[in-house]
C-alpha cells in the first residue's frame, strides 16, 4: 500500500472520469450546481470505500462464477443506505440528485474498482483506493459544477457572483454544456498526461 501513490492515480493517472472514463452519465448528468456535485461526490467516495473494504474482506471466499453478482448484492446495500439518509438528512440534495443515487449500483467506477482492485488487495489497501478514487471523481464533479453553474446561472452554492450584467450562458446547464465541459477537461487531462512523453521524444 502506497498512499501518496494511490492518491495521484486517484486524481491525476488514474482518475476514474478523465483518465479511465468511468462514471461519466452521472458526472454530466447532476453537475449542474456545486451542492449537487458535492452530494453525488462524498456518496459515492461513501459507497467505494464501504464496498471496496466487504469486497476485499470476502474476496478469498467469493467464488468466482459468483462475484460480479456478489459485488453488485455489496454495493446495493450501500447504497441503499447512502440512498436513505440523504432522504432522511439532507432532503433537497436527495430530490435533486434523484435517480442517479440508486444507479450507484451498477456506476462503471464502483464495479470497476472492485473488480480491478478490492478483489485482489488487503482491506487497508482497498479502502485508501475507494477513498483516493473517490476523491479523484469528486474533484472533478465540482470543478464541472463550478464552471457549469458560475456560467449557466452566473451563481456559485446559489450566491450570485456574476454582475447584474451578465447574461448566462443557459447552453452550460443542459446536456451539451455537460458534454462540453468534460469534452474540455479531458482533453486538457490527456494534453498534461502526454505532455513528459513528447519532451522526451524530442530531446
């Protein structure tokens, strides 16, 4: 286990939406608001680490005709709960988020993670990945928000930043805005990725 190693695959290498692309339907789909990108992040981090730990405690029992079935039955239960708490706690985010929480369940990131790597390390090293990855998917969902909602409504967490001037970029808060923002940001991820690569082609 490598934290310092883990967390930058999490946010730079491997970031499960820019580099693995996984999770991107969500990613685009709620990132219209920062309490939204906020909410969806922290639930899924939630929801990795939880799984990610039962996964690595079970792997050696798990057959294996059986574990994608029995980590899906894993992550159900999490988010399950996840689901009803922020219905319980946190009510406007759990409107707002709506469908895309129980879809947790079948989240390219979460199957993607225990399948790759929960099921194949020790319990402390899957719960650092579910939480660096976590984290990775995050930061990117509130930096899409922070564009997305400061262009498209001229606010940030509701607060009008914009001045009274400005005319909103409405494109920003629909679909396409979603696709071109991640469209963006993965090209300036892959841009940077390539970037050591070409210097030392050249030199």
């Amino acid at each position: 286990m490598n934290i310092k190693k883990q967390l930058k695959e999490g946010l730079i290498t491997q970031n499960p939406v820019l580099v693995q692309l996984l999770g991107m339907c969500s990613a685009m789909a709620i990132s219209t608001s920062i309490s939204n990108g906020l909410g969806m992040g922290v639930s899924v981090t939630i929801i990795l680490t939880l799984s990610n730990i039962i996964i690595a405690l079970l792997r050696k029992i798990i057959p294996n005709e059986v574990r994608i079935a029995c980590y899906i039955v894993v992550i159900a239960g999490f988010v399950t709960i996840v689901d009803l708490m922020l219905q319980a706690f946190l009510p406007d985010i759990a409107a707002s988020l709506g469908v895309f929480i129980p879809l947790i369940v079948v989240n390219c990131i979460i199957l993607g993670r225990a399948e790759a790597f929960a099921s194949k390390n020790t319990v402390a090293a899957a719960a650092v990945d579910g939480i660096c990855q976590g984290i990775g998917y995050t930061v990117v969902l509130l930096i899409m928000c922070t564009v997305r909602e400061l262009l498209g409504n001229g606010t940030l967490m509701g607060y009008q930043i914009m001045p009274e001037s400005y005319t909103p970029a409405l494109m920003m808060v629909l679909p396409v805005g979603g696709f071109i923002c991640l469209g963006v940001l993965i090209a300036v991820m892959q841009w940077a990725l390539n970037r050591p690569k070409k210097e030392k082609e050249g030199k």
